[in-house]
C-alpha cells in the first residue's frame, strides 16, 4: 500500500472516479473540468481541480472563470478539492469564504481480498442478478432504495447512459423484492463501486458484502486487480462494510462552496 501513497496514483484513481460520474456538461478551465448537471448531486456539480498546475498560486481568472460558470447554469459554486489538487487551493477558498462540505474518503483494496473476505451465504429466497446495463426495472428498483422521487429519473438514466468503460449493474433478490445493489466500473486494471445501496429495514444483515463480492467477483473477471471506492467519512455503517472487505483510506477529499450571501 505505501507505493500507492503519492500524488501521481491520487491524480490516477481520481480521473478514473470522474468518468464513473460523468457530468451533463463538463467545461474545461486551466487544467480544472467545471461539471454542471442541473444541481443534482455535488459531484456531478463542481469544479474538479486535479489536473493543472501542482501550487497554487492564486490564479484568480481560473476562479472567476469558475464561478462565472456555475453562476451562468443557476449554481452555486463548488469546487472538489483532495489530496491531489494544488496544494494551498483549499486554503485559498476557505479565505475567499468558501466552506468546507461533505468529507470523503477515496478507499481502494485488492480484488482477491474483498473476494475472500464478502463469501456471502444466500438464503433460500436470495439470489444475486448481474446484468451489464441498467433497464427501466433497475432503475426503478435504484431509485426505491435510495428514498428518491421519480424526478430523478432522468437525471440517473442519462448519467449511466454516459458512462463509457465496461459497467455492471448487481441487484440482489429476496424472491420479487430488490433490497440491495450496486454499480462497478472497470478500466485500466481497476474497477470503481458507486451506489451501493441496502433496503433500509434490512441493513447489517451481510446483503452489502454480497453485492461487494458479486462486483468484486466481475471485476476480476473484467481484468481489474485493485478496486476503489468514494465514502462520506462519517457514514460508520458503510465504512464498517468495506473496511470488512478489506478496504483502507487512501486519501481524503471534500467540497468547497460559496454561502450563497456571497454570491
């Protein structure tokens, strides 16, 4: 693991987390992709700062430009700021007033590992189904879960429909009713978990470590032999979860935005 701690493999696993979420319209901007989809969701609605120049050295137009962005598409400004963006930005926007949002952590684990350690012991009624595109039962099935109005829809329909790499869509079922799932996306060696969602009333009851076994099990089948995955830090279930799966921090990341007083 101590060979994966630098800033180069933290650019790599943060391009490959960016074409898991791909925006409705991404705008690039001195190195940076401002990524605007309507205000629905942070990530898919921020300026991802990777790529670009290593110090920051208060490039004031690629800020103005930033914000003139989000202002033009009725957002609020937000910039996605890790380990891997230019050392003092975060510093930078926090004297600007901008606030810190939404700690994450980008975790990353062995394919074989999260294999062996999520063996799942399905029930009579359980069964796990992997299929290789996302339909409309599947989405509606995501959108149950997840406690999100159909107005939604839309918006996730269109996001998975742009996702290009190799993607797995894995539900798991108790006879006729879906109660967990999960999406893997798999390129360059790697494959990237999003949505990982569990029926609410039947949480801590392995269903999360067999939706990870099952993406693991595909991944590995895909060629990939690391895995990573995006977490709000203080979400303990989750992080309970994948730290069973054998998952460890790599690095941390969170959102920077402008208090709407000033705009």
């Amino acid at each position: 693991m101590k060979a994966l701690r630098d800033r180069s493999m933290f650019r790599l696993l943060e391009r490959l987390a960016l074409r898991t979420w791909p925006a409705q319209l991404e705008q690039p901007c001195e190195g940076w992709i401002l990524r605007a989809s309507d205000g629905v969701t942070k990530r898919a609605n921020s300026a991802w700062t990777i790529d670009g120049i290593e110090q920051w050295t208060e490039n004031e137009k690629a800020i103005a430009v930033a914000e003139a962005f989000y202002r033009s598409h009725r957002l609020t400004p937000r910039f996605h700021i890790s380990e891997a963006s230019p050392s003092g930005l975060d510093e930078y926007l926090e004297r600007r007033g901008y606030v810190k949002e939404t700690p994450c952590l980008m975790m990353t684990t062995d394919v074989g590992q999260a294999i062996r350690r999520t063996e799942p012991v399905y029930g009579n009624s359980l069964r796990a189904v992997v299929q290789p595109s996302h339909d409309a039962s599947w989405l509606g099935h995501f959108l149950a879960l997840e406690g999100f109005t159909s107005e939604l829809l839309e918006f996730y329909t269109n996001l998975f429909s742009r996702i290009e790499a190799p993607t797995v869509y894995d539900s798991i079922m108790d006879r006729d009713q879906c109660v967990g799932m999960g999406t893997a996306v798999a390129e360059d060696g790697w494959a990237g978990f999003i949505n990982i969602v569990v029926h609410p009333q039947l949480r801590g009851q392995g269903i999360g470590k067999s939706i990870v076994h099952e993406l693991a099990r595909w991944s590995r089948d895909q060629g990939a032999d690391r895995l990573y995955l995006q977490v709000i830090a203080d979400n303990a279930p989750a992080l309970r979860l994948y730290s069973g799966a054998g998952y460890e921090k790599l690095f941390a990341y969170h959102y920077r935005t402008k208090p709407m007083d000033n705009l």
